[in-house]
C-alpha cells in the first residue's frame, strides 16, 4: 500500500498512476462538443409532453381544441408499444405496468397523458396549454404514511396494499443481543427527496434511417446498448432495425441510467408517424418527472458494549419509490441497497435488516450517485455517533474500534458482502490527523467573536464497486451487467481506436481508457481514440453507472491490447529483423537496440503491405475482447470524511470551513481524474446534506419545480476539498482497479449532520433530517430550549 | 420552457409606454432588464399580450446628482450602481446592496425599476428604499406622481402601481455624512434571494436611527420602536426582545424560527451600523 | 407576429425575422445554428447559457432576440481567435476545470469577464464571482484552479482581456 498524492505537474509517463490531461476536454472548450440539443434531424418536429398537473386521478377525457386536432396523440395512438415492467425477482414483489403514456389513469404530478408536436417547443407547448384533461380525482398518496394508511386508496389497482416489496436480512441473533447488551441506542432518520439534476436535462431524437432501414435514437442515456434492447423489446421490433446514439451527455448521475416512457414514448410515436421528433425535457420536467433520489426513512437500535463497541444493529429501512417502479434497477434497488451495506466498514456481527419500498403518488425513486450507500452511510455513521456519546467516548475512536480490520480481509459482512481488500482503520486514522482533531476540539472549548458554533463531523463508508455478474443475479434484476467489451484497432497510419460499451459523460474515459492502452502498447495517449455511445459503433456494453466503467472497460481495453502489444512486437521485431524477445514498445515505437520502427510502420505492413508481415502472420491489427472481474462480488473502495461546520445558532446558517476525504479505490489510472471525481461527489452529497429537496404538499404537488426554489450548491457552497490517496490494489481486478465514481456521494450527508450535531452540542440539540436547512437547524434549537424551559 | 406568443411594442418614450399600457387594459406588461419578467414568460407564469419594451427610451438610463437627492433613471442597472457609473448618495450603501444581487450577468441587465416593479419581498432594492426613504416618480397617462418607497408597496408582489402606469425614475435622498449604515443579509446561497435582510442607518451626531427588516413575506417592515430602543442605549437581549416583540406585532405569522431568523438579521444589520 | 432585428453576432452582421417570444439562446441556437450556447435552465439561474451582450455577460435564455436590435453578441464560438481566452481554455484543461463541458461555455465566458474586471481576485472573490454559473460536475475547485492560473498567465504576460 502507498500514499500517493496527486502527481499533477511535470509527469511525462502517460501509462496507469499518471495524469495526462484529457482528450476530449478541446471539444469542450472550444464549444463543440455535442449534446442532444444540438442535433437536428432534417423536417424534425419538437414533442412537448402533456404532463398531468395532478398527483392521483381517472382520465375521463382530454379535449383537444379544433385547431390542433392530429397533433396530439395518446395512448391509443401508440398502443402497439408495451409498457416498461421492472420487476424484481424477489419473492411478494407487486409488479406494476409503467405505459409510455398513461392509459386511464395518471399516478403522480408530471405523469405523462399525450405528446404534442409543432414545428417549434414553443408552439409545442401551446398545444399542450390548450389541452385540457378532465379528471375524476383520487385521493392524493402524498407520503410513506399515507400509502401505509390500513385503508388507504390503492396506486394500482390490482395490488393488495401500497407496498412494492419488503425483504430482510437476518443474521445472528438480534433477540438475543438486544436482551443482554449493557447500551442500546435508539435513533430515527430522514432523509429528503430530491433530484439528480444533470445540467443537461434529459432528451430523444428519433428519425428513421431509410437507407439502412432501422429507427435512430438519440438519448442522453449512459447506456445506449441497454436501451437498445429494451427499446425493442418494447416495440417490437428486431435489435438489428435499432440505433441507439449517446451524444455528449451533460452528466448523468444514475438520472440517465433508466429506461424512461420518454425515450419509448418518442421512438414508438416518430415510428408510428413516419417523422422525426426531438424532445429536450426543461428543467421544471426534470425535477418534477425525471427519477428521483433518496427520500428514506430510518429506525434504528444498535446494541453496544461499554466501549461503544457496537455487537449488533436492527434496521428499518423505509424508502418512498414513488409511484412507478424503473427499468432495470425496480423500485427496490434503493432500500434493499441501503439494508444491503447498512453494516459498513463495520464489524458487526449480529444484523437484522428491513427494506420497505413504497408506493406513492411521486415521480419514481431511481439511482442517484451512491445510490442507498448515502442513505445506509447516513443511518450507520449517525448512530455510530450516538453510540459514541451514550458511552461518553469520541466517536472517532469508537470508529476506528469498531471497524473491520485489515487483517480480516477478505471479511464477509453481516449483510453477505465480500469485503476484497483495505485498511479501513488506518484510513479514519489519517483523515482525522489531517483535520486536525485536536485543534478542531480545543477550538471548540473558546467562545467564537461572531457566536457561530464549530463542529466537527466524520463518516466513513464501504463502498461495493464494479460488481458483476454474482452480485447482479443476486439482486434478481431483467438485466445482468457481468463484463465489458473492448474492441482495439488501429488505423493504417498509426492510431489506435477503442471501441467500448461504456459511456463517456465527464468521466473522462476518453483519456483514462487511452492511458490502460498506453501501459500495455506504450502508444502516446494523443493517439487514441476512444469511441463510445453509439450501438452501431462498439461492440454490445453495459454502459457507465455503478462504479464500474473503469475496471470493467479498462480491464477490456488491457486485454485486447495485451494480444495487440504481442502482435506489434512480433510485426516490429520481424522488420527490424532482430529477434522477437529483444524488442520493446516504447513512445509509439517498436523499439531494437538503438534501432527502432514507429507504429504507423508496423500498421501500414499489417494493413496495406502484408508482403511485409513476418511468416504466417495474419495481416490487420485488431483484437476484440470480454472482460469480467475474477471475483464478480465487487471491489470494495472506502473512505472516511471529515468536515468542520460552523453553525450560526442566529440564522441557522451553516458554513464548511474545512473537508477532508481519505479514500482508497486501489490503484489509481489518473489521480487528477480521480481526486475530481472525488470533489464531485462531494459537492454533491454536500447538496444532499444542506441545500437540496422537493417536499410534497398534502395535494401530492411538488413544491420545488425550478431552480428558485430548488437549490444546488454553487462555487461558494463547496469548499476546498482536501483529498487524501491510499492505494490497496483490489486483487480481483486487472491493474487493482476499484470503482469511484459514486464514492464522494456517499458521505457528506452523514459527515455534515455529524458536524451540525456536534456543533449543536452545547445547546443539547440535534438535527435528524437531510436537508439540514436553517429552518430545521432553528427548529432544533428552539425545541430543545423549549425542552429545557418545561424541565 | 417557452413563452406564449405575445406582441412586442418597443416605445420611443415615457409617454409612449405608458400609452401602449393604457392600449393594453391589463394585459400589457413593461419589460426592463427582463431578467425577472423573462423567466416568469418562459415559466409562461405571466398572462399577458404586449411586452413593452422600453430599454431604447435613453432618458431612462441616467442619473441625475441634485442637491439634496440623486435621481436615478429606472433603467440604471444593478451593475452600474455596483461599478459606481452612477452618483451615490447613500455613503456606499446602494453600491454594496448593488453588488449582492443575484449574480453579475444578472446584474448586468437587471434594472432598479424593474425590481421595484415587482415587488418580490426578498429583493434587494425595496428594502434598501424604504431605509434610505426614497421615493418613486411614476408616469401615468395622467402624468407624474411620486410616491414614497414605503407606501408604493402594499405586499408580496403588490404596489401602488396602477396597471397603466410605470415607474420612471427612483430619488434617494442623500444622506447625512456623519451617518453609518449596516447591512445584513442571510440567504441560502450567495446570490440567492434573501430569506431575511436589515439595513440600519445610524447617525449618532443626530440621535438617529432607522432600522429596516425586509424579506418578511410583504412590505419590508420599519421597526421604530427598535430603533428608538437602541439608541436609548439598550443592547443585547434586552435590544432582540424589543426586536423580536416588534416583529410580532406586525401580523405576519412569521414561524418561530423565521421570528429568530429576522431578530437576529435586524440586530446584526444595527450592529453593523454602529460599529462603523 | 415576427419583428426584424439586425444584431452583430461573432463579428458578422445578421437580420432576421424572429418571434417576440424567441430567446436569445434560442435565436443563437435554432436560427444561427451556434449551439456552444447551453440551456440548463431557461430561467436565468444556472447560467451555462452565458454570453457576451455589448461587452458584459448576460444571460441568453431570459434576454428577448426581439429586444436585442443592434446588440453585439458574442458567444464562446467568437471567442476562437481571441488570446485571452485562449489562455483559459488552456487553464481549464491544464487544472481540470471541466467534467461533462455542458456548463463550460458559460464559465468560460463568465471566467473571462471576471479575469477582465478583477484579475487579482483571490479563491473567495473567484468564487463569489463564479457563483452564477452552477457546475454539477466539478464541485467547483478545478475551476477556481484553472481561473487563478490563467489570471495569473495573462497579468505576467501583461495581458487582459
């Protein structure tokens, strides 16, 4: 294991562990780059959906006005399309229909009714103003309670009560650790909902080819592969007649990792009609209608020794999914996820765990970054805390004493997760070492001139990564993402082009896959290629999500060009005429003594000149190649946070002074991707923690539907995030890889709420629910002095 | 996101706008800066049939330094109040308020008429005027009035305005040299709207004060008793009980943290005062 | 009913017909085919749709084509030739200032204007200043980095925009 700090300066070496700066940032820059907005399809209309403006409702009708007759189209119009079920496999699982366009009923505020088309969005969605839907009302399923409610009106009608699932995990006895444990510690949690909000919003173009005779779709997605087949599964018609094209993509998050009724309700509907549509989805649809993140509910009791050694957990995890349930993820993905790693980085032997997924009268629950890490890390983090303080202890030493030590690695956790590598302890170590811990304390024992209370908060967490195809039969999902692929080519002149069946949305994958080619080629990273996003282009890939596209794909890429390097230097050795073992790859080159033969040589003998080839040798450069992990259970990355708050007990206010992160996600391709990424995450999960949310009213209405009312963080919102590398090779993965993309998510919510608590201390008051808004923070202060007062 | 068709009217003057208001009956709206107006169209929040547009009426956009007030034209920008292109009278504090605003390309178009215009009680410019005691100068088919800052707004996004009038111009008087003033705001996020404001203005050479808490869910609210309170002296809880108590008693059902939120802001917004 | 306006954009003069209703961003984008213009938000808050409107920045999306008659735009495809912006797109790649580049032509045109007015802005003035311009990607750091580093080229070099 090594602590690298991010070699950024002066580093010329472009192969894994460099940080060469990236391919594709000059499109971007020069405002080139390509999103789906931008593409324009020849005598293409726009499609505005008509979207129900209420929670719960029958259709009875919908009166179109005379002069837009044949530009609005429903249901019926496109009833050959079949609706989207995700179901899971689990046992009691209800299954619901999600249609591309609702049939009679509509089951939350952004439900789509019809598609109208104009020659503008504009004139769009004058049609769609003019429409008007005559509603039978139901009554609105508005929250967990209400959809739990012993009579409460049911959201499908064919199920037995408002429940898509319940599972558990038992292991151990909790009935008996919670009789004879000397501490138990109670603690009930919340998490808001909110939306993922890529910068781009979401969007389709769909035109037919005529020529190739197959239907196009342009998708802001980050799986165009995936969507192929369900989209043609849907509409019946063969994968070989479909085209799905990820353009540049504006970010993604997990928000464009579903099948969503647009992107079916577009294709079915430019199919039917013979014409070309385009539909970019506005802001106010994206934070009413698109997927939505969190909005969990936690009950939690851990069962603890003296020392804040905690020997068992009993967990309630209750998730609002929403009313539909997404492809592929079902609507249990979020909860069983969050009961699923609920232990942590925790040695907890004994564990009961509860997952209920929710049905109400709100946009669909669907992966967010972290997706249910951020609510199980939230919930575990927090009751360590509490654990911590009910036995008079700091919780960072009843962290780092209760968590899984290096020596137990591989460790299988209480929730049957099989933790490969790390040291978690000693990554808590260094996180709180680098906060300065003790000056943080001692700062809190003087009075502050401006009153603001200081805090300090820590989370850790264990994050399950580029998991493949054990994980994913396990969570009984339509779709299993075991591998990917890669195929490497190179062109007659010299450059390697990498096909691969991720998608690139500012991951950088377009210069960290080039840099794996570079390790095993020795090709400078300028001159590959990478090329992603378009069904018709790679070979069939699962896509970016999940943490897993660099170990996936990067594995890929490393072995087709593992077979490629070999090929070259048998190729270079051959037209140097030196022998085979004494040639070596360097700078592009084939390399011999002082001798050397560039590649662009070796690929005009392998394509345009196989006179030249050695004996036997076929003509061409090229390999295509599968990857998949050698254990499929994940790589496991970890990380502690640390953050400083101080709370303003006046407003409410809260202020970061300071972040750390330590995290290990293995061997790192390019440590200046990897620390962005981590600060991105951050900035994220920090939105999470204290800006972001969509309450619903009792009418089922969302009460935040644009950016005046909701909120992401700015550049003054997210501090200078400190960021430590520990590097434990995952020894499942080509190179040690880990995924983290996902990671600097997962934390922040549960290390600021820590901060805010601890902050709040000395006024005995305490925070639950995320957002951590000055309301609440006021609300907390004044009920606690309310306390005091009745005392 | 787009905006229902409407028709455009660009007026050549002050009288023509508030001709073409007239021409309207209602549903004629007067576009600034735009940079509210524009996203209520886009939202299509905003039912109307003629946007009037009266950024190429020049008069408009200038300032004018008098003796006792300066007269800023509606179209002068936050921007220019922020860059200090145009005179102030107000000892720095309209160029501070100025440079809080949203954001600066929002700053760049975004007019003080146009902000007064609509009232948002979390807005940055009704506060400030109704501290500095300005006035509005408003243009009707009928001809001018003015009318000051404090009685033009009624509530959350009500005035004084008639449906065919417009506000022409803004005049602040110029302040005492010898006065302080303290500014203090709390908003979610920098540039976001307020969700509690105050401007103090002291001048402890003439025994007076003034004390302004705004983003209160209507008309900022002008807090004389507090004012008096401190400069009798009092400081501390015993100044945020007098606050807080005067708070209340304007009716406006604030929650109790918002009641803490706006103690707090108002004594900040003194202090801030007093220490300069 | 269309209005004509006449506009410089980028340098060339153009006239066109356009709908009161039609935004800026959308006359760049759908009539003018310059898509380097990003909507992120269509109400004026995210601001990857900022663009130079006779010489400060502004917002596309809320600014009305219509009102614009004989404006001069300049998006972040008239800034190809220009030296100054030349240095911070080389900052933004050099400090990683850019992620998925959906919001990157309005920081760049919001990172110039603010090189422009306040070339010694420090880390909080940098961030004060960017905070209209939303970033869901980076959490903001390698943008202040890249914005620190190319003001600092650009004064050393005695340069500004």
């Amino acid at each position: 294991m090594s602590a690298a700090s991010a070699p950024i300066d002066g580093d010329n070496r472009q192969g894994i562990g460099s940080s060469p700066r990236r391919n594709e940032d000059r499109r971007f820059l020069d405002g080139k780059g390509e999103y789906v907005a931008d593409i324009r399809v020849p005598g293409m209309s726009e499609a505005v959906f008509l979207r129900s403006p209420i929670a719960h409702g029958r259709i009875r009708s919908v009166e179109v006005p005379p002069e837009h007759q044949g530009k609005v189209f429903f249901a019926a119009d496109i009833a050959f399309a079949k609706p989207i079920v995700a179901a899971s496999a689990a046992p009691n699982f209800q299954r619901s229909d999600y249609p591309p366009l609702a049939v009679d009923k509509v089951r939350f505020v952004g439900d789509i009714v019809a598609i109208c088309i104009a020659p503008t969005r504009a004139e769009a969605e004058d049609i769609a103003q003019a429409c008007v839907i005559d509603f039978e009302e139901l009554p609105p399923i508005w929250d967990i309670d209400v959809a739990l409610a012993p009579d409460a009106p049911l959201i499908h009608d064919h199920w037995t009560n408002n429940l898509y699932v319940e599972t558990r995990i038992e292991t151990g006895d909790i009935e008996a650790a919670r009789k004879s444990a000397p501490v138990t510690v109670r603690k009930s949690l919340r998490m808001g909902r909110h939306a993922g909000v890529s910068l781009e919003c979401r969007g389709v173009v769909a035109h037919y080819d005529r020529r190739l005779d197959e239907l196009v779709i342009y998708s802001s997605t980050q799986f165009p592969h995936v969507i192929r087949s369900i989209l043609a599964e849907c509409l019946g018609v063969s994968e070989g007649k479909l085209r799905v094209i990820a353009p540049d993509v504006g970010g993604g998050f997990g928000i464009k990792n579903n099948f969503n009724p647009e992107e079916l309700a577009i294709a079915a509907l430019s199919l039917k009609l013979g014409q070309p549509l385009r539909w970019i989805e506005d802001r106010r649809e994206h934070l009413i209608a698109s997927p939505h993140a969190r909005e969990h509910r936690y009950e939690l009791t851990a069962y603890a020794d003296q020392s804040g050694r905690v020997l068992a957990l009993d967990a309630v995890v209750v998730v609002d999914a929403g009313a539909y349930s997404v492809w592929p993820w079902t609507a249990s993905m979020e909860a069983g996820m969050s009961a699923g790693i609920m232990t942590g980085p925790y040695d907890i032997p004994i564990y009961r765990g509860v997952a209920r997924t929710v049905c109400t009268n709100k946009s669909p629950m669907g992966p967010y970054r972290g997706v249910g890490r951020s609510g199980a890390c939230f919930a575990i983090e927090t009751l360590i805390d509490e654990v911590a303080r009910s036995v008079g202890r700091d919780p960072i030493d009843v962290r780092i004493e209760n968590m899984v030590r290096p020596e137990s690695m591989p460790y299988r956790s209480a929730t049957h997760k099989l933790y490969d590598s790390g040291d978690y302890p000693e990554c808590a170590r260094r996180t709180a070492e680098a906060i300065d811990v003790a000056a943080i304390r001692k700062r809190q024992t003087e009075v502050s001139p401006d009153g603001r209370l200081i805090g300090l908060g820590m989370a850790s967490y264990t994050e399950q990564t580029a998991h493949g195809t054990a994980e994913w039969v396990a969570r009984g999902l339509p779709v299993v993402f075991g591998y990917e692929p890669a195929l490497a080519r190179f062109t007659p002149d010299g450059k390697l082009v990498l096909f691969v069946g991720i998608q690139n949305h500012g991951q950088g994958l377009e210069t960290t896959l080039a840099q794996v080619a570079n390790q095993e080629l020795a090709i400078p990273v300028a001159d590959v290629i990478v090329r992603h996003g378009d069904s018709s282009v790679s070979p069939y890939g699962m896509g970016t999500f999940a943490s897993r596209s660099m170990t996936m794909a990067g594995g890929a890429v490393s072995a087709a060009c593992a077979q490629l390097a070999e090929k070259i230097r048998r190729i270079g050795a051959h037209l140097l005429q030196a022998p085979r073992d004494e040639v070596h790859l360097a700078d592009g080159r084939v390399h011999f003594g002082t001798q050397s033969v560039a590649f662009k040589d070796v690929c005009q003998a392998a394509f345009l000149h196989p006179e030249r080839l050695p004996e036997g040798e076929d003509p061409a450069l090229e390999v295509n190649a599968v990857y998949q992990p050698g254990r499929s259970t994940g790589a496991f990355s970890y990380a502690t946070h640390a953050c400083v708050v101080a709370v303003d007990p006046g407003t409410g206010h809260t202020e970061i002074l300071d972040y750390v992160v330590c995290h290990d996600c293995g061997t790192m391709v390019n440590p200046m991707i990897v620390e962005a990424q981590v600060v991105g995450g951050v900035a994220q999960g920090l939105g999470t923690a204290l800006y972001e949310e969509i309450p619903y009213d009792e009418n089922g209405q969302p009460l935040a539907s644009t950016f005046l009312d909701y909120m992401i963080p700015g550049a003054t919102e997210v501090p200078d995030v400190r960021v430590l590398h520990m590097e434990t090779p995952s020894p499942h993965t080509r190179f040690g890889i880990k995924g983290m993309g996902e990671g600097g998510a997962i934390a922040p919510p549960a290390a600021v709420l820590n901060a805010v608590n601890d902050a709040l201390r000395s006024l005995n008051a305490a925070v639950t629910e995320t957002p951590v808004t000055p309301e609440r923070i006021l609300d907390a202060i004044a009920s606690s002095a309310g306390q005091r007062v009745s005392a | 996101m787009k905006p229902a068709p409407f028709s455009y009217h660009r007026a050549t003057s002050v009288d023509d706008a508030v001709a073409a208001l007239t021409q309207g009956a209602g549903m004629a709206r007067i576009l600034a800066g735009g940079q509210s107006l524009v996203p209520m169209l886009n939202l299509r929040l905003a039912p109307l049939d003629t946007v009037i547009d009266i950024s190429r009426v020049d008069s408009l956009r200038q300032a004018h330094d008098d003796a006792d007030s300066v007269r800023y034209g509606a179209l002068v920008t936050h921007a220019a109040f922020e860059d200090r292109r145009v005179p102030d009278g107000s000892n720095g504090l309209m160029p501070f308020v100025a440079g809080q605003i949203a954001y600066r390309a929002v700053r760049n178009r975004g007019t003080i008429g146009g902000s007064l215009a609509l009232a948002d009680p979390a807005a940055d410019w009704l506060t400030t005027l109704v501290a500095l005691e300005g006035k509005l100068l408003i243009a009707g088919p009928e001809g001018r009035r003015a009318v000051a800052a404090a009685d033009f707004v009624i509530g959350s996004y009500l005035t004084d305005l008639a449906e065919n009038e417009m506000i022409e111009a803004v005049v602040v008087p110029r302040r005492s040299a010898t006065e302080r003033w303290g500014h203090y705001k709390v908003a979610r996020k920098t540039g976001e709207y307020a969700e509690s404001m105050a401007i103090a203005l002291v001048d402890k050479a003439r025994n007076y004060a003034r004390l302004v808490v705004g983003a209160t869910d209507g008309a900022p609210l002008v807090l004389e008793q507090a004012a008096q309170a401190f400069l009798d002296g009092r400081t501390d809880d015993a100044l945020r009980v007098v606050i807080r108590d005067e708070l209340l008693a304007a009716g406006r059902e604030f929650s109790a943290a918002r009641l803490t939120m706006h103690t707090t802001v108002a004594m900040r917004g003194l202090k801030g005062a007093a220490a300069k | 009913m269309k209005v004509t306006i006449s506009l410089t954009v980028n340098g060339a003069q153009i006239r066109r017909d356009v709908e009161p209703r039609t935004s800026l961003a959308d006359f760049l984008r759908e009539e003018l085919r310059l898509t380097a213009t990003h909507l992120g938000c269509e109400h004026g808050v995210c601001g990857a749709c900022t663009v130079m409107v006779d010489g400060a920045p502004a917002r596309a999306c809320i600014a009305l084509a219509v009102s614009l008659d004989g404006a001069e735009i300049r998006t972040v495809e008239g800034f190809a030739e220009d030296a100054a912006m030349g240095v911070i797109k080389e900052a933004f790649h050099q400090e990683h200032g850019l992620q998925c580049g959906f919001c990157t032509p309005g920081m760049l045109i919001s990172a110039r204007d603010l090189i422009a007015r306040h070339p010694e802005a420090d880390d909080v003035g940098i961030r004060r200043a960017m905070s209209g311009n939303l970033c869901r990607c980076t959490g903001y750091q390698g943008i202040v980095r890249s914005i620190k580093s190319a003001a600092r080229q650009l004064s050393s070099q005695g340069k500004q925009p």
